[in-house]
C-alpha cells in the first residue's frame, strides 16, 4: 500500500435517485477529482441504462473508475471491488488526486473504511449448536461477549447466533476481528470527508420513478432483452427493472404492470438504503463517543 503522509478521500454516498453523481462530478471539477464508483450495480458492463451510471459525457468531464469494468456473467464480490477500489485510490494520491467515492452500497463504503474482518471458517457442529439453540441467546452471549451482547437487540437472532459462532469457534469476539480489519482497512491511515445526502422521501420516490420512465425512453427495455438468456441467479438479474421487463418481453405481464411493478421496487429499495444508513450513523455516533 502506498504510505503517503497526506492521503485524503471524498466520500459521496446516499440512496438512489438523491443526486449524489451529479455531486461527485461538481466536487471533481472543483478540487481535482477522480470519482471511484461504490455501487455494486453500476460495476456490470451490462447494466449502464438500468444501473443509472454515469452518462459518456458525464464520464468526459472528469476521470470516473470502476463503472462498468466487469460482466455481470462473472461473480463479482464486496473483496475484489475492495482491492479494485483499493488500486484506483492509490493511482489517484500517486497522481495527486482527489479520490472521490460515490454510490448508494453501504458495505462498499463499510470495507473500505472498516476493512474485510477475515474471521475463521466455524465448525459445523458450532454453528449448528447455535443455530438450533432455544434458549436465552442474548443472556448467553452476555456471558461470553458482553460488548457485542451490548451492541444487539435481544431480539436481534440472526445477528447474536453470528456472534456466539465466532466467540466460540474461534476463541475470540467478533470485535476483536473487526479492530483487527480497521487496522489495516484501506483508508485506516487516511484523512476522509464524508458527505450523506439527505432527500425528503416523497422527493426521492419522485426522482427515482421520473428517472425509471427516462430510463425507459434511453433504450432499458434492448438493455433487458439482451440478459433475457442470462442465469437468474447472477447478482445483476436482481438489479431493479431486469425482472420486471424480462416479465414483460416474455408476454407474462404488460408493460404498465412491469413499469408499475419496477417503481414500486424502487421505493421498497429507497426505504431499505435509508433504514440501513439511519443504522449505520448511529454505530458511527455511539463508537465516537
């Protein structure tokens, strides 16, 4: 990793439909920017019309990477997008650059400044004694971990299961894992602006559904039509209007119910992104204090 003393990063992030590329690219024009995409949608060469990447002549204006870099035939994960990010920040402070980041992913951002926790595979017989545990889970991980016990609802299973796996198939507390991540995260030594955009809700159900119907009118339909023999399974099949518009091409449903179907997704989305924030400042909040 490059071992700079004044390594700096712009971080743009919000839900989608709340401007944050136009932001970026402001931002990048005004302070000698180079934008780093961090929406795992927005990475599949396929998917530039329904992913809403940035347009060729957006994409003039300033230096942008990470859009469109990969087929979405291939897997693509949190890790490779991290050591991707990883390279383009480098190459910016190496270029003396103002690496800004923008996209609606929060465990994008979460790895980047937290890093990957590279926690031990668990035992079988210990992830199902846990997972099949009827008792007090939150009492027993008090016992065990009384920080992450304190961190997570009682109510929270999924999350304390995860918890007393790795307690005790590893001997140690999910915690000290994630300090060890933090420590050697990508920006862990680096000076970071962040930037959330915040839209009133009707406002961005506004946006979004405006930007579905352009979407639409720029071609998303040939965009769908060409992925109509794809795998189902891949992680850009799940991206919002594939579905619902190959339901259409197939003559399942008309184009009004696809587009209704696809809106509606989108503020199901909106709502998802905006909870999963409202979670994750607050973690920000209580660890600063």
């Amino acid at each position: 990793m490059v071992k700079l003393v004044h390594k700096r990063a712009l971080l743009i992030a919000g839900p989608t439909a709340s401007g944050k590329s136009a932001l970026a690219l402001k931002m990048a024009r005004e302070r000698s920017g180079i934008i780093i995409n961090a929406d795992a949608l927005q990475v599949y060469r396929e998917l530039r019309i329904l992913s809403a990447r940035p347009s060729p002549a957006e994409e003039a204006e300033a230096p942008h990477r990470l859009y469109g870099h990969v087929s979405g035939r291939d897997t693509y994960s949190v890790g490779r997008w991290l050591d991707d990010a990883m390279d383009a920040l480098e190459a910016a402070w190496r270029g003396g650059l103002l690496p800004i980041v923008t996209g609606g992913t929060g465990l994008y951002f979460k790895a980047l400044e937290q890093g990957l926790a590279e926690i031990p595979p668990i035992a079988p017989d210990v992830r199902e004694k846990w997972r099949s545990f009827g008792g007090d889970l939150h009492g027993e991980l008090t016992r065990r971990d009384p920080e992450a016990a304190g961190a997570l609802q009682p109510n929270d299973r999924q999350r304390l299961i995860r918890a007393l796996e790795v307690v005790e198939g590893t001997g140690k507390s999910l915690g000290h894992w994630h300090a060890a991540a933090s420590q050697s995260a990508v920006l862990a030594d680096a000076a970071i602006e962040r930037v959330f955009i915040e839209v009133p809700r009707a406002e961005l159900y506004a946006r979004a559904e405006a930007r579905f119907d352009r979407m639409l009118a720029a071609g998303a339909m040939d965009e769908v039509r060409a992925l109509l023999d794809a795998d189902p399974a891949l992680p850009m099949m799940k991206a919002i209007g594939v579905r619902e518009l190959s339901a259409h091409l197939r003559g399942k449903i008309g184009l009004d119910e696809a587009v209704t179907a696809a809106k509606t997704a989108t503020r199901h989305y909106i709502k998802r992104q905006l909870t999963w924030w409202r979670g994750q400042m607050k973690e920000s909040e209580r660890s600063a204090d």
